[in-house]
C-alpha cells in the first residue's frame, strides 16, 4: 500500500508590484524627498523636492512611469555636471590670468624659429624637415 498524495494548496492571484513615486533627491540627499506626478493627458512628467524644492518637468508617452520621470532628471543633471567639467564656460574671475610680464614676451616670439617644425610639402617628401636630418630617396 502506498502514501496518499497531499493536495495541491490553490495559490491566490500574483500581486502587481507598485513602481514607487517618491525618490532620494539629488541635491539635497534626503530620502523619499521627490514626487513625480504624471500628467497623461497633457503628456507631461512633474518632479519636485519637499525639502529643497528643486522642480523638474519633462515629456513623457503612454508607456511612461514615475521612474522614468526620475532617471530623466537624473541624466538632465548629469549632462548639466559634464558641461561644467568642460572648463570652457568659466568666469572670467576664475578664468587663468594671463602673463603680462617681459620673461613671457620672450618666448613668443622664439616659437616662429624653431626649425625641427615638421614641414609640410617644402622638402618636397612631405616629411620631417629639421637640421641635419637629409631625405633617403632610395628604395631598399
């Protein structure tokens, strides 16, 4: 004689998980700080800090979340952050000064004679064209 087989429990429907729509903020780094609020109809995503009050918007589709409003901002100030390492677009107060005196005057005016300069067709090669250096013609 064998075991009776033990019934299957019957398992309830899978719960869906809920996608958050608070966040950590970015600048002022409380936790649960940001709200998205998702505007459909208008095809429009809103982002604000409670704390710092930073505001974002941006568009969004049908298919948009909360979380993608979030990692919007995130990249927008990303690219914001790599602008500003460029170090092109400083103040002029910030900017490097530029030597005025007789020691850097000198050396301007040296760099037209240098003669290793790579020359460009005078030589007729194409090639170097510094002192000493002759142009070997033959083929080995």
């Amino acid at each position: 004689m064998g075991k009776r087989k033990a019934a299957k429990k019957v398992q309830g429907p899978k719960k869906k998980e809920v996608l958050s729509t608070t966040f950590p903020c970015l600048f002022c780094n409380h936790e649960n700080s940001v709200i998205v609020k998702i505007d459909k109809k208008a095809g429009v995503g809103h982002l604000s800090c409670k704390v710092c009050d930073q505001k974002f918007q941006c568009a969004i589709n049908y298919l948009s979340a909360s979380v993608d409003v979030y990692a919007d901002w995130v990249d927008a100030c990303d690219a914001v952050a790599k602008e500003g390492d460029d170090g092109g677009d400083l103040a002029p107060e910030r900017a490097p000064a530029r030597r005025s005196s007789g020691a850097a005057g000198k050396g301007d005016a040296d760099d037209d004679d240098n003669d290793d300069d790579i020359m460009g067709e005078e030589d007729g090669m194409g090639g170097y064209g510094g002192d000493g250096i002759v142009a070997d013609d033959e083929d080995y």
